[in-house]
C-alpha cells in the first residue's frame, strides 16, 4: 500500500512541478534574484551554436563594402498596381523621414530622402547581406559602408571568422577568462556578473523599468538581446527607434530596455530566422523601508550644523544617434477624451439649504472604435507586442471542460462589440466546454490589475457555419456573456468597444490583426498579446488559381501580403482585424482560415463582418427582448 501511495505522489509531482515552473516564469523578479551564473545548464551562444547558425554562415566574396542594393527584389508593390495608395498626411505615413505631399483629397506622395526609396521610403540600403558579417551580427550605421559587424565571442573582428579564446580578455571589471574547449567562461569578481561580467552589483530597475539604463544584456532564458539597430529586427519591418517614445534609452547597443510601458526590461531576440522579444535577466532594486536606522549612543553632544539632504538624480538626455534608418521625428502626442482640457466656469455662491445636484456618470460604452494607450499609437510590424490600451476589445477567449475543476486555457481570440456581446469565429465554439473572456490583458500568464474576466452565458453560431476541407463558410459566432442589469464588461482606459462596419472598404487599405496566437494546436505561442499591419486584398487578386481559386465567397476576404511573412499566424483564430476610419477603429474582418501561415501566395482569409451585419443586429436585438 505505501508503495502505491509513494508511485502516486512520484506521478502527481511530475504533472504539477513543471506546471508551477512555467506558471511562474513570467512573475516579477524579486530583488537580487537572477539566473546568470554557473549554475546555468544551457549556455547559449555557444561556439558549436554559431558555427551551426545559418544566419552566422561564412560566405566568400562577401567581405567588403560593396552595396548591396537590388532594385529588383521582391516587395509589396503589387498593391499599388491595383490602386494608388490613399489617405493624407496627418499622420505622416512615409516612413524614415520621408516629407508627405497631398495629391487630391485622398491621395498622397513621399518625397524620400537618400539612400531611401520606396512608395513609402520603405527601402533602405541591402548591405547586410546573409554572410556579410560571418559569426556577427549586422547593425546599421549612418555613415559609409552604412553597417558594421558585431562580432559573437570568441570570433574576432573586422570580419568576425577568425578564433580567438581569452586574448584579448572578453572579460569586463576584472573578470578572468578561462578556456573550455572552443569556448570561454568567465570568473567574475564578487558582486559582478553576466557572461561577460559586464553587470555590476548596483545594476537594477526601478518601477516597471522605464528609467532603466543598465548593462544587463540577456534575457532570463539566456539568450543574448540583438542590438536596437540590428539589420535583423529592421529587416522585419520593425523600427524600434520610430515605434516607441524614448527619449534616450535606446540606441547603438544590446541593453535590455522598457521603451513601451511594459512591466520589466526586455529585449529583441532571435530563434532561427523568428524575430521574437523576451524579459531581461535584470535584477529589481530594494524597496527603500522608509525607516531612519537606529542612531548608535554618544556620549557626546550632538552636532548642530544642517545635514545635506540628498537630490534626486534626474537622468540627462542624451543626444540620439541616428542611423540611415533611424531618422529622429517629432511624435505628437495624441490627446484622447480624458486628456481634453476643461474650463471651470464661475459659479455664484449657493445658499446652504440648497444641496448641489450629484453629477450624471458618464454612460458605460456611449462611444466605440476610440482607443487610449499609455503612449501614442505606432505601428508595430510583422507581429510584435501590442501597448497597453491599443487594442482594448481585444479578448481571450478561455475554455475549460465542462462542469470540471480544472484552469481555464486560452483557445481562440475574439473583439468585444458591446458590454455583453463579443464577437468570434464560429469554429472556436465548443459545446462541451465552459467558456469565460478576458478583456483588458496583455499576457495570459499573468493576473493584471486592468483585466476583467467574465463568463459567457450563450454561445450562437451562425446557422449557415460549414466546414469542408478547402475552406471555411460562415466562420462567425456571437458570445453572450453574464452580467448585471444588462451590464457586463465595464469600460475603462483598457476595455472598450470596437464599432461595427457600416460599409465596405477599400482593397490595399492597411488594417490591424491581434492576438497571441497561442492555441492547443500551436507550438509557439506568445504570451504578450501581438499586433501587425496587414493590407486588404482585392477579391478577385485573391480569387486566381494561384492563390486560393473559387473557393472563396462574398462571407469572406484575404488580408495580408502576398509575398509572404505576417499574417493571422501572428494573430488569433476568431481575433479581429480592425480598420481605421475617420480615427474610429471597426471591426471588418475576425480571423478564419489559411494556408498553413506566412506562405507566399497564401494570405490570411478572414471573416467578412460587413455580410452578417443584419444576422450580428438579429442575435443581439433578439437577445436583449
């Protein structure tokens, strides 16, 4: 008997360790706790890692200046065959400083400066070809050859090929490097750390990290952050200079950074040819006690001169290095409806017997489409995190077995058109599951004081919802949820309405998809809700036999690129894809179907919300009765 008792004790710890392990990874990193040091299993970066890294292949005739450039490389310009791109120039939409100039009312033209090109100054110099910087990482720079090679230990610079170990001493503060085969490690001095020692004992963050100018360069799975000018993240559309408002904290290094409002440092990595981000390896500070320390007894009379009082450090704005594509721009800043300036008017004095009227609450959900993130809105490509408050009726839509105990798991994306309605893909419906939402969170591994969590009541799937092997029909569903007086999700900075369509919009319009893209059938999801740009595609584009033939119908459209790369892979089944119109954001499009994820010729297909405006009203209204 206590053998069978000690074998079930074995089995439960195996199940529940590692679900507490990964539970916690995420969690807030105490004060002087970190994961560099030698006991670290995996050390990543490895000489057998680079040599076998594509992206850190040797490739001959590649050392040298030469340009790169090919006019002739595949892009996006097959959009603009079908219609010239439209909108105006508030905000501007040429990119790398590029100067707007209206044509018409609804037309516009980008002057680009050097060596930019593009219909949006999108292209920049190709001089970091694959190969180019050998076992390196390539950066751009401002000035000819316009990159420089960042070269991975123990491989050597200009051309990082050659092998050098300990000398000369990659080691920061001190450190003494020992070699281990073709590798290195380094002893630090008491209180330093970090691979190359180069982290000190007072390197921590304050807060959610925002004011962070540490040296901590790794993340806590110890991979190695990509320089903020890296060719790698601006080759995936991503300009971290452009995208986020920091005044100094960026720049020409691999310092892990909080540039968005996030709750810790973090940083850009890469996986194979992935660009991904992750939390630093960075230690918070100690919160100060507020209690003066104990004065030690003298027998002598104390002093009298004034004590200094300390000043607060305030930190200096650097100048920002600019790099060819890094051009600095002024952002304005976004005044939302909380942010309008009042004027109080001058009121006569009351009699005291006259009790002052009690102000109306402002009605929950009296406007849609209006987000109000912590930082204006800037577009962030090929799927990377989405800012507090840009996508506030983004929902995760959670599922548990029916009537069990267990945790609920995310499954499906979904948009919130109501205070209780959100709208899904009728394929994310299961009958035999529990089902709740959560509207106003960032990260699923993580309770955030913004976020709601509501239960559904009723689940409707279109009547009409078919699935064969080509396709997916009538790929919608409406989720009721449970609430008080007729209200359920209550709004805030973080949850809102997104409104719906009242009309179709124009093929090559660019659009938003969200999610975490974090399913029971993906392998890399993401914790960190994701955002991305996708083009509108035009139905008959998308029609030829090349693409997705005749098996598309009015119920639904494609979105993305057909070149290939982002789409709803970055997003969610059932998520919303939502358009800009007179600054109102609505929900055209929720995420269906497609072609395995990213292929060329293979876009995104989507959920055409204009062609079930009469059934959405239907459901509702009837609901409500």
């Amino acid at each position: 008997m206590n053998l069978k008792l000690l074998f079930l004790c074995l089995f439960l710890a195996v199940l529940i360790i590692p679900a507490e392990l990964k539970k916690r990874k995420h969690k807030h990193r105490k004060h002087g706790e970190h994961h560099n040091g030698p006991d670290r299993k995996h050390k990543r970066g490895s000489h057998k890692d680079l040599v076998e890294d594509i992206y850190f292949q040797i490739i001959d005739g590649l050392i040298g200046d030469d340009d790169d450039d090919d006019d002739n490389e595949h892009n996006a310009d097959w959009i603009f065959e079908l219609q010239e791109p439209e909108g105006q120039c508030n905000p501007n939409p040429c990119l790398n400083n590029g100067m707007c100039e209206e044509k018409g009312k609804r037309k516009f033209k980008c002057d680009c400066p050097r060596p930019f090109k593009g219909r949006k100054c999108e292209k920049g110099p190709k001089v970091c070809r694959k190969g180019r910087c050998g076992r390196g990482e390539c950066v751009l720079t401002s000035v000819p050859p316009f990159y420089e090679c960042k070269c991975k230990e123990p491989f050597q610079p200009p051309h990082c090929r050659t092998v050098s170990l300990c000398e000369p001493n990659p080691c920061k503060n001190g450190g003494n490097c020992t070699r281990d085969g073709m590798d290195f490690d380094c002893e630090c001095p008491t209180g330093y750390r970090g691979r190359f020692c180069h982290v000190g004992p007072d390197d921590c963050y304050e807060g959610e990290g925002e004011s962070y100018r540490g040296n901590v360069s790794e993340t806590d799975d110890g991979d190695e952050c990509l320089y903020w000018n890296s060719h790698f993240i601006l080759e995936k559309g991503t300009d971290p200079f452009n995208s986020f408002e920091d005044d100094d904290g960026l720049g020409p290094h691999n310092f892990c950074r909080n540039p968005d409002g996030d709750t810790m440092p973090w940083c850009f990595i890469r996986r194979g040819p992935k660009l991904l981000w992750d939390y630093c390896d960075v230690t918070e500070c100690p919160e100060p006690t507020g209690v003066a320390p104990t004065e030690a007894i003298s027998p002598g009379p104390k002093p009298t001169a004034p004590q200094p009082q300390p000043t607060a450090a305030k930190p200096t704005i650097k100048p920002q290095p600019t790099t060819a594509s890094q051009q600095p721009t002024v952002k304005p800043q976004p005044t939302t409806a909380s942010q309008q300036p009042t004027a109080k008017p001058t009121t006569s004095e009351k009699p005291s017997e006259a009790p002052e009227a009690s102000p109306t609450p402002p009605k929950q959900f009296s406007t849609c489409g209006k987000s109000q993130p912590k930082k204006s809105i800037n577009r962030i490509y090929g799927g990377l995190k989405s800012i507090p408050g840009a996508q506030p009726w983004q929902v995760s839509l959670q599922v548990r077995l029916k009537g069990s105990n267990h945790a609920y798991r995310h499954t499906c994306g979904g948009v919130l058109i109501e205070s209780c309605w959100v709208l899904t893909a009728g394929h994310c419906i299961d009958k035999k599951s529990d089902m709740q939402v959560v509207v106003g969170g960032l990260t699923l591994d993580l309770e955030e004081p913004t976020e709601q969590t509501l239960q559904v009541e009723q689940a409707i799937v279109h009547e009409n919802y078919r699935e064969t092997q080509s396709a997916v029909y009538n790929d919608i569903a409406l989720l009721k949820l449970k609430g008080t007086d007729g209200t359920c999700a209550n709004e805030t900075q973080f949850v809102k309405t997104a409104c719906l369509p009242d009309a179709p919009l124009n093929d090559g319009m660019e659009c938003t998809i969200s999610g975490w893209g974090a399913t029971k059938e993906s392998q890399y999801g993401s914790n960190h809700l994701l955002d991305a740009q996708v083009l509108l595609i035009n139905q008959d584009k998308c029609s030829e036999s090349k693409i997705y033939g005749k098996v598309l119908d009015d119920s639904m459209f494609c979105a993305g690129h057909l070149q290939g790369g982002v789409d709803s892979c970055q997003g969610d089944s059932g998520g919303p894809l939502t358009c800009q119109q007179s600054s109102t954001h609505v929900i055209y499009g929720l995420v269906s179907w497609g072609d395995q994820c990213g292929r060329e010729n293979k876009p995104g297909v989507y959920t055409r919300v204009t062609h079930f405006l009469d059934w959405i009203k239907s459901k509702t209204q009837a609901a409500s009765a």
